[in-house]
C-alpha cells in the first residue's frame, strides 16, 4: 500500500495542488515503469471567475491492462465520483489484455479530481494510465456506417491515399484492420485492409463508390465498398 500526501502551496496568484507518493525504493523503482508517475502538480489560477472554473473541460483518459472482471466498474464509479461524465469511450480486447480510451467531461474542479483519483485506482488495478486535456469533443454520429475492403501488392502510400480519400469527404475512420502476407505462388509481400468509416448522410454513396473504384484502380489493387444501411443480408462476409 502507498500512502499519498496533498497539499497546497500558494505561489504569487497561483494556487497548487501537490500529490506526492511515500513508497518505499523497491515501490518507487517499480512505479517507474507507469507513463503516469504519482508526482502530479496542478496549477488552479485564484484569480479566475466562477464562470471560468464551473465551464465545461475535457479529458482523455487512455486505461491499458490485464483484463479482469470489475475493472469497468471501479473505473466508472471513480469517474462518478469526481462529478464527472463520461461523452464517449470506446473498448477492445487484444488477447487477455484490455485497453479503454474515454472523454470525460466536467467542471475544472471535477476533471481535475479525475486526474487525481485515476492514477491511483490504476496502479492499484495493475493497469497503465495515460491522460491529456482537450476540448470542442462531440460525440461521434454513428448513424451512417460502410464498410471497405481492398487488397493487392503491399506499396507505401496505400494506406495514405485510403485514409485521405474518406478526410476530404469528412468521413472518419471507426475501426481498421490491416493483414500483410507472402502470396504462396508469387513469393510478393501483399497486403489486405478494411475500414468501417462514417460518412455524412449527405454524402451521394453511388459517386462515392465510383471515385473510390477509380483510386483503387490508380493503386492497383481490389476492392469494395458496401453501404451497411442497404447491406444484403444474406451476403457472406468473411473475418481476417
């Protein structure tokens, strides 16, 4: 168990709020391993209104671990804890391994409570912690999802083309996955990627797949793009 201290030093118009550990040396050189080490120092201007400190601040919270049962829950009860909400998270499972990235909003006394509380419900749990402040998140708009698919010789750039095709649309990447092989009868590195990305309704999905088709025969691969609102359900989709 490692006891924290807090406290308050007041510097010029400055007020601060110090955490330090009190771990042994064999604590101490293993907490060195964490991105997040327990000397944190938040720096809270005295001279800001009320208004400055209740407006809405944001936070990413990165969380990398062991996956294990009541992990979510711990974390989420010491968000709702600190008066914080949580705009949007997403999961995945790697193996036995977890990571959760989230974006918690709340005052500025409330995030940073958050980024207090964190740290030590991390270290505790076994897991890694990363956090940074941002601001103007949205909640993503999922509505209109397509998936793509393509593959071909593996060159620089493909990826690049890809990716940049969908931001001049102001589509976004959701999920991505890229495999790379040696084709058995060539001996030639390929490649083979898929996208789930989300595009504007306002987007005219029959153009977009006319332009895609045309950069996919400019990189020289294979590929296709199927709209999930009008997906046939009866096509058969294959997992890599």
């Amino acid at each position: 168990m490692i006891n924290y201290n807090v406290k308050l030093i007041e510097i010029g118009s400055g007020l601060y709020l110090v955490c330090h550990s009190a771990a042994t040396n064999n604590q101490r050189s293993s907490y060195r391993q964490w991105h997040l080490k327990m000397s944190l120092c938040y720096h809270l201007l005295l001279n800001q209104s009320d208004t400055e400190i209740m407006a809405k601040h944001q936070l990413i919270v990165t969380i990398l671990g062991t996956d294990s049962s009541g992990i979510l829950s711990e974390i989420a009860s010491t968000v709702s804890e600190a008066q914080c909400n949580i705009l949007d998270s997403r999961q995945a499972i790697y193996g036995q391994e977890f990571s959760l990235t989230m974006i918690l909003e709340g005052s500025q006394p409330a995030i940073t409570k958050a980024e207090c509380t964190i740290p030590p419900l991390c270290q505790r749990l076994d897991l890694l912690s990363m956090m940074k402040r941002t601001s103007h998140h949205a909640k993503q708009n999922l509505a209109h999802l397509i998936d793509v698919e393509f593959s071909g010789k593996d060159t620089t750039g493909q990826i690049k083309a890809v990716t940049g095709f969908f931001a001049e649309r102001q589509g976004s990447i959701s999920a991505f996955r890229q495999r790379t092989f040696t084709d058995k009868v060539t001996g030639e590195e390929m490649m083979r990627c898929k996208f789930v990305v989300n595009i504007p309704d306002s987007i005219d999905f029959a153009e977009l797949e006319t332009s895609l088709s045309t950069l996919f025969d400019t990189l020289q691969v294979t590929g296709k793009v199927v709209d999930k609102h009008n997906k046939d359900p009866n096509e058969n989709v294959t997992s890599w």
